[in-house]
C-alpha cells in the first residue's frame, strides 16, 4: 500500500457537486427575489414612518412648524421647516423613493401641483388639512399604508397583516 498517495475528488464528482448547486440555486432564486422585493417595500416605509418621527421631535424641539412634503408624481418626499421659519427650523432633509416604489395620496390631500404635506405644530400635534393615509406601493399586489393614529400626534404602519 502507498501512503503517499492522496484522495482527491475526480472530475465527474466536481461537476455533479457543481451541477447540484446550479440545480439548488436556480430553484431558490425565484424565492430569494421575493425576499429582496418585499425588503425594499418594508424599509422605505420604516424611512418614512422615521421622518415622520423626526419631524414631530424636531418641531417640538425648535418651536418651529415642520413641513413634511409629498410629490407621488416624482416619487419624492422630505422633510424642513414650514415657510416663513428656514432660518430658524434647520435645512430640509429630501429622498426618493427606491427603484420599483411609487407613493400614494389621497386626491383631495394634494394641491394643483399634485403636493402633499403634513405639518408638525410645535406642540407635536399633527396640523389641520395634513395627509390622513399614505401608500407605498409594490406592484400591483404588494403595499403599506401609512395612516396618521388615532391620538393624532402622529403616524403608524398600518397593512392588512399587521398594525403598529
């Protein structure tokens, strides 16, 4: 017996090894996309729901209205301090939605430029005439609603499956 010699794997062992991974991982793939789709949809709500949060911490602080604006036709949002208060309020924080994402108001929420707004009065109240509910949308099938709570201080992820 040779003790020198070695135990390797042969060709064909490499290529079925490698064909069960190919066979695995196109399998898997369709799920995993799921995975990263449904992601997207849930942290750009929890950024959402943040700035909300933000807003109403930094109009208490400052004693300053904060404005928190909506364009769903650009897909963009952010958040400053109401007009008339930009030298006291701070800069403005702005953000787009991710790649796939569209945002949603309610028709009669937006004005003749198609802008949405909620304001945070500087008792942390959430101002008249702001945006009840906001949608962030997936596709046809998969969204989140944002909808202002029931004390009206602020805002919470509300969907079918699950509220907060």
């Amino acid at each position: 017996m040779n003790r020198n010699a070695t135990h390797a794997f042969t060709l064909i062992e490499l290529i079925l090894v490698m064909g069960l991974l190919a066979l695995v991982l196109a399998i898997s793939a369709p799920a995993l996309s799921g995975f990263v789709k449904g992601r997207a949809l849930t942290e750009e709500s929890r950024r959402f729901l943040a700035l909300t949060r933000y807003g109403r911490s930094e109009a208490a602080s400052r004693a300053v209205p904060m404005e928190l604006w909506i364009e769903p036709e650009q897909g963009t949002y952010g958040i400053g301090p109401a007009a008339g208060f930009e030298s006291v309020g701070g800069e403005s924080l702005d953000y787009r939605v991710g790649e796939g994402l569209r945002l949603e108001v309610q028709r009669e929420a937006a004005d003749e430029n198609g802008r949405a707004t909620i304001v945070f009065q500087p008792d942390g109240a959430v101002g008249e005439g702001s945006v009840e509910t906001l949608t962030i949308a997936e596709g046809a099938s998969h969204s989140v609603t944002i909808a202002r709570a029931e004390s009206g201080m602020g805002y919470r992820i509300q969907d079918a499956s699950h509220e907060e």
